[in-house]
C-alpha cells in the first residue's frame, strides 16, 4: 500500500482519463490488495472521511473534495478457470487483460467497446457488451464479488449469500462498498465478425432513418449501432474520413462471415461508403470494431433509454446532429432488446430493461466549459422524452446535474429499496462521492 498526500500532486496525476475537474482528495492511497483497501476504509470511517475508489477514471463523475482516494491499478490480476468458464478479476484491471487471458482458452469475455476500459466498475454499472444481445449485460454474468463494506469487513457476496447486498452492489456500484474483485461468466466464442462502415455527411439522415428497421431485423447474435462523429482533421484519421462528420454503422455477430455480409445488406444500400472494415476477427480483437479513442480528455454525456425509435424520434434526433454547436458532440444509438431485456439468473438493480435502444450524447469540454455540453444533454433529453423509460447510469459522464441522472437510472420502487439498503450497509455515508444514492 502507498499513501499520498494529495497536496502538490498536479491534475494529470489524479485524473484518470476524464480530465476535467479531476477529484481533489485529501489523500491518494494505491492499494495492493484486499486488505490494503479494508485499512484504508478503517482509517477513514474513524476519520469521518468520505472514500472515493477510481480505477481508469473513464466514468467518473463529480466528487466531493476532501474524500480518501482508493487508486486500483494495481490490483490488475485475472485468472481464468476453463473448466468453468469463468475468470476472477481484480479492481483495477482492464478490459485488454481479460480478453487476452480468456483468449488462451478459446474464451470471450461480456466486454465492451473499448478494451482500455476498467473491467469492474463497467460491470458494476450494467455493461452492455458488444454482444449483449445475445449474452445479456455484463452485470448479468457476475457469479461472486469480494467487498470491503463501509464497517471494514471483507466479504465474499453472492446472490445465495447476501441476496440484498449483491443486488444493490450490481446497479448500485461502489454507494454500497468497494470491489475489490469479482468472478464473471465466459462464453465459448473464439471469432466474432464485424466491423464499422463510415458514410459520408450528406448521408447521415438517410442511414439514421434506416437503422431502426434494419437493426430490428437482425437476429440475437447481432448486436449493431451507429455514430454520428465529428472527425478532427489530424494525419492519424484515415484520408477518406479526416475532418469529417461522418455515420459510423458498427456490428459485431456470433456467426459465420458469409451470413454476417448478408445482414449488412440492407444498411449498405443506403449509400456508399468512404471506408469499410469487416472481417471476422479474434474475439480478443473485437475492440477494432468501435476503436474508441484511446487518449485521455474532458468529455461530458449523457443517454436516455428508448422503448421504441420511430420516425419522428429519428427526425428529432436528426435535427440535433444538423443544427449542433461549433463543436458537435459525438451521438450513439445502440440497439439493445433479446438477451438484455429478458431476466436475468442473477437479480440486479439495473433497470428498464425492457428498452430496445439507448441514445446517448457526448461533447468535449473546451475553453468554453462543461455548460454548452450540458445544453446538449437538456436538448437530446427533451427532444426524446416521449419515448424515455429511463438512463443508463453507466453512460453518465458528469451529466447535468439538475437531471437528477442518479434517481431516474433506476425504477422509483427499485431507487426506494436502495435508499433502505444504503441506510443498512453504509449507515454513516462513507461511500458519498460519484454517482451518489441519497436516503
């Protein structure tokens, strides 16, 4: 364990990959273990300290200053079991490490876009995977976690166990104790094919207009979506798509090429593209499809879930892209339904899963601030409101907080539930910085 003071240490060392308004701790503590997070949870409940975890930062939300951070990276392990298919992984490791070691068995992991992202914080929030809607969410496939809870002690939880704690932990996230490792289901797949096909400007409405219907003639196996992106003109964007805005159409499916080119049939017909890349490719390599950014910066979103995208709501969509700022932010519509909106063997407070898309906005914060950013987040929300059932807290990052993203990420009986639990498991509201859920 290596404590810090936090005093002197500059923005870059505290941030993580969300670089605006890094937390501003009292102290800063790399943990090493399990053990090394519970002395830090004794000393700061005999402090009156809040405790705030962070892995890679990706999404971090507002915190309160003065808090004890619990840095993880170092807690990267991961083990795989092949027998079982099923791999143990440790709070701070990401996405890359997993799928590379269940990759040695012909195993996959419930990952995301991004390989670069924290494994466990992602699951804790939901996790919707690049096969989701085949396998479910990533928090659907957790078996058992380790926890330190607010009164210092270790525990191994499972749904058997401590059915209450592990459902408000699953949703829930680190309002109810930190994570210090926990075991998730693998899947048999050892290739995925897909990729992403870009379209230019001019062409952004009609492959928008086109996404519902062909994404609701997909099968399970295939799970799709589409960006609109603003392109920076720089050398290290391919040619055809530098310094553009573009429709970036992504599909990953669990089956053979030759099918898969068939489903993208009917999405290519609205147009040429300036760049398409499919192919079938390592599971672990299922990261190329997206190619989230990998370089860290100051962004701020927020999503709404949609229990249906119709014309109209595409029209609207459609007219936020076209009028946006100076700075358009980056909008991603992401198909869910099948294995997501069905129950899942290991309840969990994740909510409205009978959303079939999620809409989501993000901007980059500049010199301006996080307000324009904010004023994009209340236009989409507004724009889509016939149709939100509710928000993905995981795709939250530093949202307006007039939205209240916290109470409306979960369905009001499941929100009460999880005030009663929080008043139980962390009576003296230790665990308060990030996405907080008030009593």
């Amino acid at each position: 364990m290596k404590p810090y003071d936090a005093e002197g240490m500059t923005d870059n060392d505290l941030a993580g990959f969300q670089t605006f308004a890094p937390p501003r701790p009292s102290s800063v503590v790399t943990a090493g273990s399990a053990s090394d997070v519970v002395k830090v949870v004794e000393y700061a409940a005999a402090q009156n300290l809040p405790v705030q975890v962070q892995a890679t930062g990706h999404g971090r939300s507002m915190t309160e200053p003065g808090a004890v951070l619990i840095d993880t990276h170092l807690m990267n392990g991961v083990r795989v079991d092949p027998v079982n298919r099923t791999a143990w992984v440790e709070a701070g490791a990401r996405w890359r490490a997993v799928l590379d070691a269940a990759a040695q068995f012909g195993l996959a992991a419930p990952s995301g876009s991004s390989p670069e992202v924290g494994a466990v914080g992602y699951t804790l929030g939901g996790g919707y995977g690049i096969l989701a809607r085949k396998h479910g969410l990533a928090v659907d496939q957790v078996r058992r976690m380790e926890v330190v809870t607010a009164d210092g002690e270790l525990r191994m939880v499972t749904a058997d166990r401590d059915p209450d704690l592990c459902w408000a932990l699953l949703g829930g996230r680190d309002n109810f104790g930190i994570v210090t490792g926990l075991e998730i289901g693998l899947f048999d797949t050892r290739t995925v094919y897909g990729g992403g096909m870009y379209f230019d400007t001019h062409l952004i409405p009609k492959v928008l207009a086109a996404y519902p219907e062909w994404t609701k003639s997909l099968p399970e196996a295939a799970t799709a979506s589409v960006g609109v992106i603003p392109l920076p003109n720089l050398p290290f964007i391919p040619e055809p798509i530098r310094g553009r805005q573009v429709a970036h159409v992504r599909i990953a499916f669990d089956g053979p090429a030759e099918i898969g080119e068939q489903l993208l049939a009917p999405i290519q017909a609205v147009g040429p593209r300036l760049l398409e890349h499919m192919r079938t490719m390592p599971y672990a390599e299922s990261g190329s499809i997206y190619n989230d950014p990998p370089v860290p910066h100051a962004y701020s979103g927020d999503n709404v879930l949609l229990s249906d995208l119709n014309p109209t709501a595409v029209q609207r969509i459609s007219a936020i892209v076209a009028s946006g700022p100076v700075e358009p932010p980056v909008l991603d519509i992401r198909h869910l339904g099948g294995a997501v909106s069905r129950v899942p063997q290991v309840p969990s407070a994740i909510g409205f899963r009978e959303a079939q898309y999620i809409v989501r906005v993000i901007s980059m914060i500049g010199a301006d601030g996080i307000e324009s950013a904010w004023s994009v987040q209340r236009r989409l929300r507004e724009a889509l409101a016939p149709w939100t059932i509710g928000r993905a807290l995981s795709f939250a990052y530093l949202p307006d907080p007039e939205s209240d993203p916290v109470r409306t990420a979960f369905h009001p009986a499941d929100y009460r539930r999880l005030t009663k639990l929080k008043a139980e498991y962390d009576p003296e509201e230790l665990f308060r910085c990030g996405q907080r859920i008030v009593r």
